[in-house]
C-alpha cells in the first residue's frame, strides 16, 4: 500500500522512492472511463462533484438490449475460448489489504486500491460480492459495473485482464460538514481483450479494442461509516 501523510488540505503520498503495486486492470477504453464522480449531495468532499457516472461498457449494454442476450447455456465457444473464459473465471480475487480497516488516511488508499483492483476481477468471473459490499445506493459508476457485468456473463461472455501499475497516491479529507475524502491514484494500464457473445455469434468471441498503455488519474469518492469504506463514486482523467 502507498504511504501517504495528510497536510493542511491535501494529503499527497511519502516523497520517498513509492512503492509500485502491481494490479490486474482493463485497457484505458474500459478502465473507469468517467466523466464526474457521483455521489449524493451534500455528501461529497468538496473536491469531488457530483455528476452521474456510468461504466464505459454501457455502449455495449445497450447493443445486447436491443439485440436481445444469449443465454450463458446456449453459448458454443471453441476449444481455446473455452480456455480462455475458464481462466477468466478461475482469476484469484484480491486480497484485501490490512489497513483498510482503518479510519485513517493510509486506511481510505488502502480502500480505494482494493476498490479499483475489484473492477477487472468482477468482469472476468461475474462475481460481484465484494463489489456490491463496498457500492452506495448513490453510486451511479458503482451499479453501472454491477449491470453490465451481470448482462455480459449472462450473455456467456468475459473480459481477460491487463494490468496496471498504481504510480502514486494522494488523500484530500473531507472539507466541514462533509462525509467524501477523495483519494486519487495515478496510474498505468495495459490493454485488455473483451470476449461479448451478445453481440458476435454463438461461436465467435467479439474481442475488444487494444491500445499502447496509457496513464490515468483515477479519483474514488470514499466514507468510513459503521465501521467499514464505502465507495460513493468516481472519476477519471
């Protein structure tokens, strides 16, 4: 995890050498491409805004709509995809960090990682336990993901992981009267390959776009009530 040392209104990672924490993450295309981190008002620290958010593979959501989704038993998928969607499926989920219990700075980074670390790992095996756990009713990105990963892996589709490098972070608490810190990570994410049988045949995967690795500022709405962090929204730059 990142060290980080709040200051008088933004706390920043330890000028030592940082730490580079390895994360498995989808391409840039599909990595938490977000306009505004969304969160109840009222609610958010005074850094993060409250416009809606939605998971980029909304687009795609709305071609399975309209063209109706496979069921996951109808799928026929050849010999290496089955491969490949049964290591998808087998992808270890991450573990959680020590200090995300705790009601402290290095405790709201510690969260925020694990949060991030979540989203490729719920869209290559569907299992959104710990995703959901950590979502607020208020969090537009957060039910976005919850959606299209359920219509993807209902349709028997997957997505493989890329990974990403977590460069830096910093913490800005929450300003007076608010609930929201806003922990932003700096990172670098390779690409990924989606696998849609929505919107291919039953016998053909649809792979996802590909790209160089690209950087990201990824910014988490973030609270600590009833003895846990929850996640209101985010944003990416």
């Amino acid at each position: 995890m990142l060290p980080v040392s709040p200051s008088a209104s933004h706390a920043q990672a330890s000028a030592r050498p940082v730490l580079r924490r390895r994360l498995s993450a989808l391409t840039a295309t599909a990595v938490l491409v977000v306009s505004a981190v969304a969160c109840s008002s009222g609610g958010t620290s005074e850094g993060a805004g409250a416009s809606p958010t939605v998971d980029p593979y909304d687009v795609a959501a709305s071609v399975r709509a309209s063209d109706g989704a496979t069921a996951t038993s109808s799928v026929s998928l050849s010999p290496q995809d089955a491969a490949a969607r049964a290591t998808a499926l087998a992808m270890e989920a991450p573990e959680k960090p020590a200090r995300m219990s705790e009601n402290s700075p290095e405790g709201a980074v510690a969260a925020a990682e694990y949060f991030i670390s979540l989203y490729p790992y719920v869209y290559a095996t569907g299992d959104l336990t710990e995703w959901d756990a950590m979502s607020e009713e208020s969090c537009v990105f957060c039910s976005s993901v919850h959606d299209n990963v359920t219509e993807l892996h209902d349709s028997g589709g997957w997505a493989e992981p890329g990974t990403a490098d977590v460069n830096s972070a910093t913490v800005e608490p929450p300003a007076d009267g608010y609930e929201y810190s806003a922990v932003t990570l700096l990172t670098t994410t390779s690409p990924n390959q989606l696998h849609d049988m929505s919107t291919s045949s039953t016998s053909k995967s649809s792979a996802g776009a590909t790209s160089a690795p690209t950087q990201s500022s990824i910014t988490v709405a973030i609270r600590y009530s009833e003895q846990h962090w929850s996640i209101g929204g985010v944003q990416t730059k």
